[in-house]
C-alpha cells in the first residue's frame, strides 16, 4: 500500500531543488500534489512531471511574501482539492553579504519569504486542518539557523525562527492530531549551491563526516517519513539531515 494513498500535498517552492524533490517523493507515494512556486513556468513543470506518474497535481505561482496573495492561493487549492493533509513550507531565498553591508531590503526579503512565507502557508490552511483533526506540516529549515553562517545572518535567522515557529504551532496544533516538524538541510545539490567554487565546496565536503554533499532526494526521504504514517507519535521536532556536519 503506497504510504501517502488519497493524500493531498501541498508543497511550496516546488519549482526545483528540494521542493521539486519533495513533491515528486510524495506524488511517487500515492499523494496529489498542489505545486506552489513564484513562477507559473516552474509550477507547472513539475505538476506535469506528477500527472505523468498518474497522480492529480495542481500548479500555482505565487510570492510567499505577499500574505494576501497566500490566503487567496491556500483558498483556491482548498477549493479545486477539497481539503489539504499535508502542507510543506520550503519557499526560501538567500541575499547573502555581511551584516555591515546588508541592507534593509536584503534583509526584509528573507525573513519575509523564508519565515513569514511560513506563518503565511499554515495560518491560511490552519481552519482545514484543524477542522478535520489530522494533518501533517513540515517547515524546511536550515543547518545554518542551527550554526550560523558568516554572510548569511539574515538567512541564519530565518531558519532558526523557523524551528522556533514549528515548535509553537506543534503545542497549538497537537490536540487536534496535527503534527508540526522541521527538517534541517545540509549542504545540498541544488541551484542555491551548483555556482560555489570547487575550492569552497571541497572545503564544506572537508567538514561533513559522510564526505559528500546530500542530494534533494535525501531531504525528500526524510519529509516522507515525517509525513507519513509512522511519524504520527512526532511532533515538534527538528531531523537534521546533514551527513554528520551538526553533532
């Protein structure tokens, strides 16, 4: 029996990477999938890769920014789905620099897409799953909001008020059988890493035990898990998946 049967899937920055990976994963597991991305093109291309698996996919474009153009986003795929049972906020950016150089913008952008993207998503699905008693959500957070990063304080806190916010709603939701997690990536293969210079990525390969770089599919495996049946006793919890770099 697929472990996500009749399940429906919402995944944010679904476009690629990780959230591409994601929704794949689930999709291949028996979900239907609404693909959010801030590209229509993006959302699309891999709502299509889930019809051709078989499985109902949904594509909306969207900035996670823009509150109101969440709630009527969240609105619309309650409307063509029926309900939602899993919601995964993944939607992230980087605006890297040192802090004495950032400025206000670079700041704002990512705190506002990265952690209130995700106050955005589950406060605008928080009536249906609520409502119904069940549900799952995952917030894609960071090994950098566990560590920092140097040049990266706006994407550092971001991620690390992302575990704070998983833990809060977990407390809020739990009595209505919803669980709350996150998941803490390492250095993974995707857009956001593919432009890093050899030296610099064989310095990071140099501090993670494992000795290579995750793929999206690792991070994929692991959402899967928290979403399906047999993390129902897990609740407001942070799964680093990391290769060893966080011990």
């Amino acid at each position: 029996m697929s472990l996500l049967a009749n399940q429906i899937a919402v995944v944010t920055g679904a476009g690629r990477g990780i959230g591409r990976a994601i929704a794949l994963k689930f999709a291949r597991a028996g979900a239907d999938v609404a693909c959010v991305s801030r590209t229509a093109d993006n959302a699309e291309k891999v709502a299509a890769e889930i019809r051709a698996l078989g499985r109902k996919a949904w594509a909306h474009a969207v900035d996670a920014a823009d509150a109101a153009a969440v709630a009527a986003v969240a609105e619309a795929i309650l409307a063509e789905a029926g309900r939602v049972d899993i919601l995964v906020n993944n939607a992230g950016i980087t605006r890297d620099g040192l802090l004495m150089r950032m400025s206000d913008a670079d700041w704002d952008a990512v705190l506002d897409t990265n952690l209130k993207g995700a106050f955005s998503f589950t406060k605008a699905f928080s009536r249906a799953f609520l409502k119904q008693r069940a549900g799952r959500i995952l917030n894609i957070s960071s090994v950098i909001g566990l560590i920092g990063n140097a040049g990266q304080s706006n994407y550092a806190a971001s991620k690390a008020g992302l575990i704070g916010f998983t833990r809060a709603v977990a407390r809020e939701f739990a009595s209505r059988g919803v669980t709350v997690n996150a998941l803490a990536p390492g250095f993974i293969e995707t857009d956001m890493t593919v432009g890093l210079a050899a030296e610099t990525k064989g310095d990071i390969i140099g501090r993670i035990p494992l000795r290579r770089m995750g793929q999206p599919e690792d991070i994929a495996e692991a959402a899967l898990f928290l979403a399906g049946p047999g993390a129902g006793y897990i609740t407001g919890q942070v799964l680093t998946v990391d290769g060893g770099l966080v011990m």
